[in-house]
C-alpha cells in the first residue's frame, strides 16, 4: 500500500511540474504586443497633443497681432483727435506690478526670514538670504512674464 501512495505521489509531483513553455511564451507575446500597442497609442496622442499645441500658440499670436492692430489704431486716432483741436484724455491700461517684480518681493522676504532663521549673526543670514531669494524669484517671475507674454521671449 505504501508502494501505491509513494508512486502516485511521484506522479502528481511530475505532472505538476511540467513544462508549460508553449503557454509562458504565448502570454510574453501578449505581452509584448500590449505593451507595441501602448507606446504606438502614447506616439498618436503626443502627436495630437502636439498639434492641438501648436494651434493653440497660432490663434495666441493671431490675437496679439490683432490687438496691436487695434492699439495702432486707436493711438493714431488719438493722436489726429488731439492735433484737430479738440483735447480729449487718452487712458492707458494699468498693468500693475509684473510676475518677475511680485517674484522679487516675495522671494526677498522669504529669503530673509529664511535667512534670519538659519543663521543669527548680526543679520548677516537675512541678507543673504534676501539677495537670494529675490534672484530666484526674479528669474521664476521673469519666465511667467515671457509666457503670458508680458516680456518678449529671445530668440
């Protein structure tokens, strides 16, 4: 009896340790397909994003030239209102402080409260820190100003 349970014990041992190379290999090739399928969707939708990108950045730069436009003309027909005798006030627009100022105040102040913290000696630390951080918030307000366009970008 013994004989009979060790050689079925044996059996089921090496069947269930077959080899199942056909189906690991089907399920890599699944795998693979998913994942050439993936970055092939990824590369349309970069595409498409791309181009909805570039769209947007035309209509943005049609708008401007048309609100120079606008300006040019409005300014010209001032300036003829103004020489024909007639004395009317002009208004400019307001634009307030710029990203790259708002930057510098902030980072300045942040910077030497950050300095006085650290370093307690005479002041030395929030001055350093004040010079710092007005420059790194001078550079961050300056970009946001090129992207709104505020600033133009160089080229």
């Amino acid at each position: 009896m013994k004989k009979i349970f060790s050689m079925i014990a044996l059996t089921v041992v090496l069947a269930a340790c077959g080899n199942n190379a056909k189906e690991e290999a089907r399920i890599k090739q699944e795998a693979a397909a998913a994942v050439r399928d993936s970055l092939k969707l990824d590369s349309f939708n970069r595409a498409e994003q791309q181009k909805i990108a570039v769209a947007k950045e035309e209509k943005i730069r049609e708008e401007k030239r048309m609100l120079l436009l606008s300006e040019r003309n409005e300014a010209a027909a001032a300036s003829a209102a103004n020489s024909g005798g007639a004395t009317e006030a002009t208004t400019t627009k307001k634009k307030g402080w710029s990203q790259a100022a708002k930057g510098a105040a902030i980072g300045a102040g942040a910077g030497a409260i950050g300095g006085l913290l650290i370093d307690k000696k005479k002041g030395r630390g929030a001055i350093i820190g004040g010079v710092v951080g007005a420059g790194t918030g001078y550079v961050i307000g300056r970009g946001q100003d090129r992207k709104s366009g505020r600033v133009q970008p160089k080229n």
